[in-house]
C-alpha cells in the first residue's frame, strides 16, 4: 500500500473514532469541520465545517475558534465578514493560540477588520514567533526589515528568517535570499541568495520566482540566461505578482529571452503598476514621457511618476521635480524644490544638483541660501568619476568659488573644479579654462589629482 492509501486509512480511523464520540466534545467537532474543509474522506463542504467549527468555538476551543475565523476570513462556508473573523481570532489568541496570534497580527497589518496598526501586528506576531510558529517568525522578520512597527533591524531580521527557513518556510527563505543578495544584515552572498531563491521558488513562492528570474537575466550568481530569467517571470506573473509582470514588461521592451514586442511590455508594465508597484509605475511614466512603445503622454507620465515618487521611489520624485521645474505648462519651482529635496535625502544626485542650482541661483518661490546650495553640489560631485549629472555639480561649485558666492573667492579651486569636469568633456567647465596657460590636465597635475570636493 502507497503513502497516500495509508494516510487515507488513518484520516478513515480518525474520522470514524471522531464521529462516534461524544458529539458535544469541541475536540472532536473541531478535527469533524477540519475534515468537512480539506476534503478528507468525505466530500468537501465548507458550510459544513463552519457548523462544526462554530459548535466547537461556542465552547471555547482556540483551534475552533482560529479555524472559524478563517473561514470569515476567506469566505468558506460563510459570508466573508473581516470583522467577524477578527474577534474570533482574538478570542482565541487571547489563549495563547499562536496560529490565532499571527492570524490576529495579519488583520492588523492589513488594516482588514480593524484600522491598520504595525505596532499591534508586531506585538502580535512576536508573541507567536516566541511559541515557535515559523510563519510568524517569518512576517516578524520581515517587519524587522522593513521598518514596520519596529525600528529597523536587519540582524534580527535575519536572525528570524534563519529560524523560520529551517522550518522549511517558503517566505522566510525569500526574504533571507533577498538579504543575502543585496547584502542586508548579511555579508553579501550571490550564490547562497539563488540557493535560498530556489527553496522557495521550489515551493511556488510567486516573490521567490520573481526575484530567482532576476538573478538569472542579470547572471547574479548563477551563469547568465534570459530564457530561464522569462520563464520564471512567467511562472510568478501567473500567481499575479507585480514586480514579475515588470520585469518580464522589461524582457519585452528590450527582447531579451524574448521576441521585442511593445505593446505585451506595455500590458505588462500596466498590470504591475496598476497593483501599486512603484517601480513599474516610474518605467511606465518614462515610456511615456519619451513615447517608447507608447505615444508621448506628458500628462500620463506625470501621474505615473507621481504615484510612485508618493511611494517614496527617488527616481520618480526626481522626475516629478524635473516635470514640475521643466515640462509642465505652468511651471512650480517651489513645487519641484519639494520632490528634488525627497529624492536629495535618498541621495539622487541629480536632485541634489537641481536643488543645489535652485538655492544658488534662487527661484520663484525658492530663497538663495548659498549654504545649502554648497551642500547640495558637494553632495552630487561625489559621484563625478561615474555620474555624467555629477559633472554640472562640479561646474556649479566651480562658479561659487569663482565668485564668492557663499565663499571666500577662490580661483585656484575654482580652477580645479572646472578642470576635473572638462577633463571628463564638461562643455561648459571646458569653456571656463579655454585660454587659461594650462590646459586641465596640467591644471589637475599642478594641483594635485582627486576631486577636490572631497579633498580640498
């Protein structure tokens, strides 16, 4: 006899040992309904089970009164009521139930039943993770990554995430992946965040096969392969997982593991940002404000952009600023200023040139304030050796010196600053030094190589 048959065997013993007890102990009807909702020798009936499990939660059982509130959770044998299913879980939670505790935790987290509160969810899923219920220390890890009803943590994080991945936890073996690729919390670690990556794909994890597709367009510890980076995408795009359908909108804007088709990248993108994803939504604002694939909306590329830069993308914020300083027809500095300072804090270097050239040049509603027009510039130069955007900070900063603008005059390193972008085809900076009796390499040679925002 196969697995299966004895397992039926015994599901048939239970059930039979179940039936014949005493109707009224809330044991018994509780594993009756858990047989009535999975189907295990008799026929599937959720109406049922939720009779069963309403019979048992009336007598207080905790296991009846989590397995009801699933059933209003999800609308099994019930009309789906959030609000039902959240004082069911209390109940339950209220004795200790852990399932119940990070069921309860979940309501909160979403805001489902009950308005949205991490702080609860947290407490709720920390008393679950402390019984050992891997789901919980699964979403408590997560919490500890993100932020949410905690301060950050990435250690812990991890910590939680190594304690539910041996559990066997599809998510937590997601978000360790996720860590290990981008070195969170961990020393970064390509090769073991695709081996965590496949343990959860392995289980139809739809994030896990996403992110397992991107390692694999970009040959991230595994040996580069579009084909298989699309077919994973595919796999997790089935399940309706937004940054899949992104990135598989990208495979098809580029024609990379597929034939180059627009309007299937289009839909893609579409899908994934109508879902909320802040990244679809910054690529698809930059498909139409340039009409690649799309005809130019400037219109639909600024909503696009501004729904993922309220998301806090800095991409998108940046080019809400730049939208609102540029395109538009009514042009709002104060506006722009306010986008391109959200996207400085994240160290966007364009925003911080722009604002550095708003604060030194002032605007409608934008003071001068030399001191942080400085600031601004010093902080976008730093990336001058691979930024292009860098260089018109440098430039920048090579004007306030030349002037005195918020600085003592200073020629010498005026000079510098304007050699080290012409020397990287700065057209402006090139002008600056034209004439002068050496050129910028001589300049960079007299004074010293490096860049001077850094060592002045």
């Amino acid at each position: 006899m196969g697995a299966m048959g004895m397992l039926n065997d015994i599901y048939k013993e239970l059930f039979d040992l179940l039936n014949g007890s005493n109707t009224g102990d809330p044991k018994a009807l509780n594993g009756l309904g858990f047989m009535c909702e999975n189907g295990k020798v008799v026929q599937q009936d959720y109406k049922e089970a939720a009779r069963l499990y309403k019979l048992a939660a009336d007598k207080g059982l905790a296991d009846a009164q989590n397995n009801l509130g699933l059933m209003y959770a999800r609308g099994k044998g019930v009309d789906k009521d959030h609000k039902a299913a959240l004082e069911l879980f209390k109940l339950a939670a209220g004795q200790g139930n852990a399932s119940a505790q990070a069921n309860l935790a979940h309501m909160y987290s979403e805001g489902r039943g009950v308005d949205r509160d991490y702080k609860e969810a947290f407490r709720l899923y920390k008393l679950a993770a402390e019984q050992g219920l891997a789901r919980a220390q699964s979403s408590l890890g997560q919490m500890y990554f993100e932020g949410r009803g905690a301060e950050r943590d990435y250690k812990e994080a991890v910590r939680l995430c190594g304690l539910a991945v041996k559990q066997g936890d599809a998510r937590a073996q997601n978000t360790l992946g996720f860590m290990y690729a981008w070195g969170k919390g961990v020393e970064q670690d390509s090769n073991e965040a695709v081996r965590l990556y496949k343990l959860a794909a392995e289980q139809g994890n739809a994030d896990a096969e996403a992110n397992l597709g991107f390692m694999y367009a970009w040959g991230k510890g595994v040996e580069q392969n579009h084909k298989e980076a699309v077919r994973l995408y595919k796999l997790s795009v089935e399940k309706g997982n937004a940054r899949a359908q992104a990135n598989l909108g990208y495979m098809y804007f580029e024609g990379k593991g597929v034939e180059l088709d627009f309007k299937e990248a289009v839909r893609l993108y579409t899908l994934a940002a109508e879902q909320g994803d802040a990244i679809a939504q910054a690529e698809l604002g930059y498909r139409y404000e340039w009409g690649k694939g799309v005809e130019q909306d400037y219109k639909e590329a600024f909503r696009l952009y501004r729904l993922a830069a309220e998301q806090g993308n800095a991409i998108a914020q940046y080019k809400v600023g730049h939208m609102n300083e540029r395109i538009l027809f009514e042009k709002d500095y104060a506006e722009a200023a306010k986008w391109y300072e959200l996207a400085a804090r994240q160290n966007e270097s364009q925003s911080q040139h722009r604002l550095g050239v708003f604060y030194k040049e002032g605007r409608p509603g934008v003071a001068r304030d030399f001191v942080k027009a400085k600031r601004m510039l010093e902080s976008a130069a730093k990336t001058y050796e691979t930024d292009a955007h860098a260089l018109d900070a440098l430039f920048e900063l090579g004007e306030m010196y030349e002037n005195g603008l918020g600085v003592e005059k200073n020629m010498l390193l005026a000079y510098k600053y304007y050699a080290v972008a012409a020397k990287r085809d700065h057209f402006r900076a090139a002008k600056k030094i034209e004439g002068q009796p050496f050129n910028a390499s001589e300049i960079l040679e007299l004074m010293g190589n490096g860049a001077p925002v850094l060592k002045q």
